[in-house]
C-alpha cells in the first residue's frame, strides 16, 4: 500500500465569495421576497415564469452531476471567511488569543444535531465533544481517555461553568442500544460495545415503560441514557468538586427535530454537611 | 507587562489631582458614584446559561427549522451525510461554523486534537463507534480530519517530557496518540521555535490520524471499493486561511491467495 499525502490546496480566500443575493439561508426567504416584488411591480410575471423554469432546469442539471466535495469545502469556507471572519476582525483577534467558553457540550456525532445550528453558538461559546450517542462514560483511564482528557481540560483548564448533556431524537446508537438481544450478543466492533455505556438507562425503560410501543421506548431511553451520562460525569473528582463549590453546573437536554422542540433540565447534586455524632 | 485601559486612566486621575488642588472631595464621590453603577451593571448582566440555551434554540427554531420545513421533515426521516468530519473540541473551530455545513450534511466526531487512533476495541471504543457507524451503516463518501492553529490538545503533546511521565489524569494519555507525529516534528524541524513546532505537529497529526483511519477494515474496503476518500484539512484562525489536502492511498480490492 503505498501513501501519498498533501495534494495542498490551500484556501486564503478560496472560491468565489456568494455575492449579497445569494445570501439568505432559506431559498423560501428568497422566493417570499420575489412573489413580493411580482405582486407589488405588474407585467413581470410572464418574464419571471420564464426564468424561474430556467433555473429550475439548471438546478436539475446540477443535481445530477457528481458531488465535488472539495468544491463545497471550498465554498463553505468563503461563505465565513467572508461573512464572518471578516465582518468581525475584533473577535476573531481575541479568540485567537484564547478560548473562554462557559459551556462544555455533548452531542451526537448525527449530522441533524450540531449545536452550533439548534443552539447557535458562536465561535467561543462551548466546548464540544461529539460522540455516537452523546454518552458520557464512566472514570475509566484504560477505556475511555478520550472523554477523560475532554472533561479534564474543559474543567480543569477552560473552566467552564456548565456541562450539558444533548440526547436527541430518533438516535441510530439509543437504537442500537434497545435492540441489543436480551443475551448479549453483539454483531459489531464497536458500536454496541459503545452504547452499552448507557445499559442502566435500558434497563430502567424496559422496566418501567414495558407498555409503550419499541419506538416509544427509544424516546425515553434517549432521555434517560442523558441522566444516566449525568450521573456518570460525578465519576470525575475534578467535576464533583467543582459542582460542590457551585462553579459548575450540569445539565441534560433533548433536542426532538420531529416536533422541534428543545427540553432542558438540571442535574444537581449536593453533598450535606455530616450530621453531628 | 503592559498597563490595562483603567490603571492608565486613574494614573491621568491622580496626575491631575496631585497638580490641580481642591479637587480631592469631588473626585471622591465621582468615583464611589461610578464603583456603585458598575457594580449594578455587572450583577444585571451576570451570565444566565439557561437563558443563552433558549435563545439560541428560539433563534434556530425561527429563523431555520420553522422556514424550511421540508428541508427538515426529511432530514427528520432519514440522514445522508456525505462527510464523516474529525475535529477539535476547541470551541472556536466547529466545521458547522466554519465549513458553513447545513444540518445533515456532515456526521461529526470531536475529540481533544482532532485525533483518530488507530483500531483497539478496548481503548478506543468511541471513535471506532463513530468510524464504524459512518462508514458501514451511514456509507458516507469522505472523511475529512481537521486541525488547527493554537490547539491547546497538541501543545500538551509537544510539552510531553521525554521520560514519558504524565502529570493528568487522562490528557497527557490522550495525546501520546500523537507521538508518531511529534517524533517526525522533532525530527524534521528540530531547530524550529517550540511556536513553530506546535505549528508542524498540528499538521503532521492530521497525516498521522489519516494514516491511523487505514487501521480499520470498513475504511480499506471502502478505499478499495473507490466509495470513500480521505482528506485533511488545517484551519488556521490566527490568519484566516484553510488548507485542504487530498490523502491518496492506493488500496486496492484484496485477492485471496491459495484457495481452492
């Protein structure tokens, strides 16, 4: 197997910056705005029947060319660099000189739950860890380092202030979790093996909602495998302490993008003081 | 170590006070009027992050999911990613942000220096979850592993002391995924400032998690079978550039020897 890596393309100010027009997220945005103008100008509509076919078959030409990934990275970075990055100089300089964010955040690694989108954060605002499933493990040095050294440097070094906990509807890996055979077997390398972090929160949906059709089950344990990820970040002393001194809270959510909704609760946690002897 | 905008200004105050005579009572409640008003406003404005989440859903809700309906009904049903992404956790460098990816176009891992270890079902279950359920289940057509300026994860890798001694609990272990890549800097660049060297390593580990992706079965077969491609990318928010690199490894399908 022979390597070769760095065909560099390098991207300053790559690709043709979208002009103004083609700036609005939503294309319904820019059709409202052009049924807009044809009710208030007459004697357009005839010309913009037209072009919109026109267009309509150029899309449809596109929409059968072969994907060029590197062209929508390309694109996608002249869209903030020039949107963005540009339009904020003085920001960008002092996030480049360091990072403050009050939020360590984990979510599913699912394309459809990004927080930067369903939460809007801005560059700086939160820490993230991605994951399948947004599972938050136990203390464990051998297995899950990489979670460890997350938190670690969230908490000891940024010093966030809050930890949420993103669970989300319709999750493959919650899925795969509740379809796991009441034996044991597994059939994958590492996604069932993964997801079991959270078998206490089956367990539970299996015996309290036995009722509830498979689906609806996958909905609760969604829910419970983020308490369960809760419980499971008191495993680290450098996040116990900090949630005893009140610097850091922790927080479960769920983010449901068949009814867009968005649930948010706290987890608290409170040592009491020894009762007198 | 240079004088903040405040302690310039109170020095003009008591410059002032020390040649203009008369003027001490005055400044006085000026000032004690002025520490009572920025004591108020920092308590008005202390950080709600119950409230900062709920703004930021009703903003999405309003100005995304609500506008698109469509759109979101069928990403609601069924996702297709075309990109399985590797980024930092850093929370200036998200690719949604920085790529402009649109909800379901990029399936997403992100870990402290953007690392991709090679396969080990006991120390790394996570990110071989991730690579095995994009590749096989989600059949995404490329990988793209992102680094970037500044990153704190590989700073910690280049600081490592060379007697392997760690001083954290998880970290330093963490990072020593990177060590292929920090020899190869020492190497290379060894009369290069530790600035500059951090700078190499942040690339170099990018080449090292590309190589580690060839460690999992799914990946090679996909390579194989032309249905995948890897890439590299270095965002650099100290100088607004990005760099794209395209990893060519020639696999090609296995032929088995021997059988009858």
């Amino acid at each position: 197997m022979s390597g070769k890596l760095r065909k560099c393309v390098m991207l300053c100010c790559g690709g043709k910056p979208p002009s103004k027009d083609m700036a609005t997220d939503s294309c319904e945005d820019a059709i409202a705005e052009l049924q807009k103008l044809l009710s208030e100008k007459c004697g357009l509509e005839t010309l913009a029947a037209a072009k919109i076919k026109q267009i309509t078959a150029e899309l449809e030409k596109t929409g059968s060319e072969p994907f060029d990934a590197v062209e929508r990275i390309k694109s996608g970075f002249a869209r903030f660099k020039t949107e963005k990055y540009e339009k904020n100089p003085a920001l960008y300089d002092e996030l480049a000189k360091r990072q403050s964010p009050k939020f360590m955040v984990f979510a599913c690694s699912d394309s459809r739950v990004c927080p930067s989108h369903i939460l809007d954060f801005q560059p700086g605002e939160a820490f993230m860890v991605r994951n399948i499933a947004n599972m938050v493990p136990p203390y464990d040095q051998t297995k899950y380092s990489g979670v460890g050294a997350a938190i670690e440097y969230a908490v000891l070094h940024l010093k966030v202030e809050n930890i949420v906990v993103i669970g989300h509807s319709c999750c493959g890996g919650i899925k795969g979790l509740m379809s796991i055979p009441d034996d044991g077997t597994t059939a994958s390398d590492f996604i069932e093996q993964w997801v079991q972090i959270c078998l206490p929160a089956k367990s539970k949906v299996k015996t309290e909602n036995s009722g509830l059709t498979f689906q609806e089950q996958c909905t609760n344990c969604e829910k419970e495998a983020v308490n369960v990820s809760l419980g499971n970040l008191l495993t680290y002393p450098f996040v116990r302490e900090a949630v005893v001194k009140k610097t850091l809270a922790l927080k479960g959510a769920h983010y449901d993008f068949v009814n867009g909704s968005f649930e948010l609760w706290s987890f608290d946690y409170n040592l009491c003081p020894p009762l007198p002897a | 170590m240079a004088k903040s905008s405040t302690e310039v200004a109170i020095e003009g105050l008591k410059r002032l006070l020390s040649d203009k005579e008369g003027l001490d009572d005055v400044a006085a409640v000026k000032i004690e009027k002025l520490t009572a008003e920025l004591q108020e406003q920092d308590h008005e404005e202390e950080f709600d992050p119950v409230r900062r989440i709920k703004d930021g859903f009703i903003h999405f809700k309003t100005h995304h999911f609500d506008k698109c309906p469509a759109y979101y009904k069928k990403l609601a049903e069924e996702q297709h990613p075309k990109f399985l992404v590797f980024a930092c956790s850093d929370s200036r460098v998200s690719p949604s942000y920085v790529l402009n990816f649109k909800p379901g176009e990029a399936f997403m891992c992100r870990n402290i220096a953007n690392m991709v270890p090679a396969f080990n079902q006991l120390r790394y279950s996570g990110v071989g979850a991730v690579i095995e359920y994009a590749v096989k289940h989600l059949e995404v057509e490329n990988i793209l592993v992102i680094g970037h300026s500044r990153c704190g994860g590989i700073k910690a890798l280049m600081s490592l002391p060379a007697d392997g001694t760690t001083s954290n609990d998880f970290i330093d272990d963490w990072v020593k995924i990177g060590l292929p890549a920090k020899a190869k800097v020492e190497s290379e660049w060894s009369h290069a400032t530790f600035e500059e060297k951090c700078e190499h390593c942040e690339k170099e580990s990018v080449d090292l998690s590309l190589v580690n992706l060839l460690s999992y079965p799914y990946v090679r077969a996909a390579l194989a079978n032309k249905a995948l491609k890897l890439m590299g990318g270095y965002y650099d928010f100290v100088n607004g550039t990005f760099g794209l690199w395209k990893a060519d490894f020639d696999i090609k399908p296995e032929i088995i020897i021997g059988s009858s």
